[in-house]
C-alpha cells in the first residue's frame, strides 16, 4: 500500500548522509502523508495526491544536493 511505501521514507533517509536538519522536514512530511493516507483507507484524493508530489519533488531536492558516491 501506498502509505506503507510513504513510511518507509524516513528510513531510507536515515542510512543517507543527509543532515538531521534536511531529514527532520522529510521525516515530518512523510508521518504525516502517511497518517492521512491510512486515514483516507489509501485513497489518493487531490489534497493528499498534491501533497504526496510535494514530497516527491523534497525528496528529488534533496537527492539533488547529497555529494555523489566516490566509487561510482
């Protein structure tokens, strides 16, 4: 389900370098996506589909500033 894969977020972000200050917003979008999602029963609705693509374009920011891995 779409608000399990939303969970995951924050976890996947801990095992990056980002800052505890990048990840804090990330980690408080995603809770909260998350929560709205399991209370809409996993419906997209327009408020909760603009919400989940304003934390896909955080998340595509914030790929964007963490520095490239050396062994690539």
């Amino acid at each position: 389900m779409i608000s399990d894969i939303v969970s995951w977020i924050p976890e996947i972000a801990a095992d990056t370098n980002l800052t505890e200050q990048d990840w804090i917003p990330l980690d408080d979008a995603a809770q909260l996506l998350s929560r709205d999602l399991r209370a809409a029963q996993n419906t997209l609705t327009p408020s909760i589909r603009e919400r989940a693509v304003a934390l896909c374009e955080q998340i595509d920011q914030l790929v964007a500033r963490m520095p490239k891995d050396p062994r690539t």
